[in-house]
C-alpha cells in the first residue's frame, strides 16, 4: 500500500457528525431507556442516520487496518 491509498482511504472516511449521537440523546427518556414510540415516528430519520453511521465504521475501518498493514509492513 502506497501512500496515495493511504490518502484516498482518508478522505474517503465522511465527517464524524454523526446524526445517531444526536437522535439517541433526543429519544432517551429521563430513565435512560430509548423512547421506542418516538422512534417509530421518527423511523425514517432513524435508518438514515444507522445508514451513515454504518457508512463512517466502514470507511474508518478500512483506514484502520490500511494503517495497521502498514505498520506491520514497516516491521519485517
């Protein structure tokens, strides 16, 4: 892996304004446990913002295990 690769899996990786940090504080209850009616309503936001959350994990992950591959490449 060349370092270009490296940069093309960096910017490929989207901001980390991630929308679920946001919609989980906003549909717990005081008790702590997730408003699950609130949520229904509010399904479609829901699976959008479980899509780009999945989308960053991937793109991170991948950057993650570049940079591992690399390190482990430095070492022999």
């Amino acid at each position: 892996m060349d370092n270009r690769n490296l940069a093309g899996l960096l910017t490929a990786v989207p901001p980390a304004e991630l929308r679920i940090i946001e919609l989980a504080a906003e549909l717990t209850r005081p008790d702590g446990s997730l408003d699950l009616d609130a949520a229904a309503a509010r399904q479609p936001e829901v699976e959008m913002a479980c899509v780009q959350a999945q989308n960053y994990a991937s793109a991170t992950g991948r950057l993650m295990e570049a940079m591992r591959w690399k390190l482990r490449s430095r070492r022999s």
